[in-house]
C-alpha cells in the first residue's frame, strides 16, 4: 500500500464527518457575530519544536467550508520545525476561518504529535540496524492517517489491519491447541498468500515457530536476555519484532539484542496534541 496516496483518499470522508459533529446546523456563535461580508488573514504557527504533518490536511478544512480561501503553506510535512514557525498563512470570509478553526488543529496537532514521537523514537534507534513499527493502536478511523504520520516521523508501518498479515496470537494458539496447528490451519486455508507472523513468550515456541519457517517471530514481552537467547536462536533466518510494554527507555537497549522490528503502541494510542496556535487578524 502507498501509504501517502491512500491517506488523502481517505481524508473526505473524515473531513465532512469531523465538519458534521462540529458544525452540525450552524455554527451560532459566529453566525451571529461576523458578518459574511468580513474577509480576514491569518497563519498557523508552532509552539514547539518538531516534525510537522498533516498541513494538506489543514487546507483541506478550509477549503471544505470555503473554496476561495487563500492558503500559503511555508513547510512540507516531514520538515522539522521550530518554535515559532509559520506553518502557513491563509485570508479569506473571517467566519470560515472562524468556523474551521478547531477542526483543522484538531487533525494537524495530532499528526504533528505521532511524527514527532515517532522522529524521536527512530533517532533513539541509530547505529542499530532496527526500524520501528507502528500498531493497530490508532482512533477508529484514523488509522490511515495515524500511520501516515507514523511514516512521515521516519517509521515503518506494520499490518494495516486484520487483513493484510496474518498474526498468530495467544488467543489463536490456545484455540488451535499449539503454533504448529494455527500455522497449519492458516497454511491450509491460505496458501502461501499471506506471510505469517507468531506471538511467542519463550526459548521453547520460539523454536517452534522457527521449525515452521515463518515470515516473522514476535518475542512478545521477553526480557533482554530472553531476546538475545531468541535472536541467536533463530540466527537471521527469520525476522524478529520485540513487541509488549516497549518504552522510549528501553528502546536502545533492545534494538541491541540484534531484533529487527521494535514495534510501539505509544506513538499512536496515547500522543499529546502537538502545541500549534491559529491566529487570525
């Protein structure tokens, strides 16, 4: 999937859905304050330093409540910002601006906040030849535009959803009575269409699921040393993710047991807004 094409097919329909929670039959205050005569400029600018993404996003808004509001962006997304950068500056009826306001910082802080943790997150990794995966720890909805930000912050997107790789899980392994018999389950109905990944929590599944050629091996909430026993276990003929209760903290020691993906819910599931100020005059 090309993440950064499939975001903006995605963006319309949340866009107007963000618009109808927000908007809904009017926005009151202003409809009763600002005349639709009075045109206004404005700019976004940081409060923060960091990654900046999601500015299509932001002039999308606005051109969804007007498509004659003028919009200059001074940055792409994936630049790195400082505090006090103008992100972009726009004119147009000063009640669109007014009215559009809250929902565009609401997409763009978000954005700005997953790839700037995610930027972080990546830098803590260097020297080591892991990469960092995102989850499917996204808001409802999001998840497109939540890993898109993921991307841009310098991170690799994992499975997009329940679709696209099959990972075998605590709760799969328990039904099926072991990983041999998910695998093969899976293998049976499938093929070979999908690649395979297995949850493991120790030396003795890791082993099994190493018997089984499969695509990826989670060490799921292993200690470093259980990772360095797995990792030289399997000796790269398989990739490996370290996965449960990952932590800035944790994350080069890790990445130095020689794993190749770490993957972290945190980028997503739990980010603070991105400190981004509209001002219109």
């Amino acid at each position: 999937m090309n993440i950064e094409e499939e975001y903006l097919k995605n963006l319309d329909v949340l866009i107007k859905l963000a618009i109808s929670e927000d908007i809904n039959t009017g926005d009151i205050t202003t409809d009763a304050i600002i005349s639709k005569s009075n045109i206004a400029e404005g700019f976004l600018k940081a409060k923060q330093d960091g990654i900046i993404c999601g500015l299509k996003v932001a002039e999308l808004v606005f051109n969804n409540f007007d498509e004659n509001i003028k919009w200059q962006t001074n940055f792409n997304d994936g630049d790195k910002i400082i505090s006090g950068s103008i992100l972009a500056n726009f004119s147009g009826k000063y009640n669109s601006l007014l009215s559009a306001e809250r929902i565009a910082l609401n997409f763009i802080q978000r954005m700005s906040a997953i790839s700037t943790k995610t930027f972080h997150f990546v830098n803590e990794l260097k020297g080591t030849k892991t990469k960092l995966l995102d989850t499917r720890k996204t808001i409802p909805g999001f998840r497109l535009l939540d890993k898109y930000a993921v991307k841009i912050g310098g991170g690799t997107n994992h499975r997009f959803g329940l679709y696209d790789l099959v990972m075998i899980k605590d709760n799969h392994i328990e039904v099926a009575g072991s990983i041999s018999n998910a695998v093969k389950q899976v293998r049976e109905k499938y093929k070979n269409n999908f690649r395979i990944e297995v949850e493991t929590r120790n030396i003795n599944e890791v082993q099994e699921a190493l018997n089984l050629n499969v695509d990826i091996i989670m060490l799921d909430n292993m200690s470093i040393d259980e990772m360095k026993s797995a990792v030289k276990l399997i000796g790269g003929e398989i990739l490996t993710e370290a996965s449960g209760n990952i932590t800035f903290e944790k994350l080069k020691a890790i990445a130095e047991t020689g794993v190749d993906f770490i993957s972290v819910g945190e980028l997503t599931h739990s980010v603070k807004a991105f400190d981004i100020g509209m001002y219109i005059k």
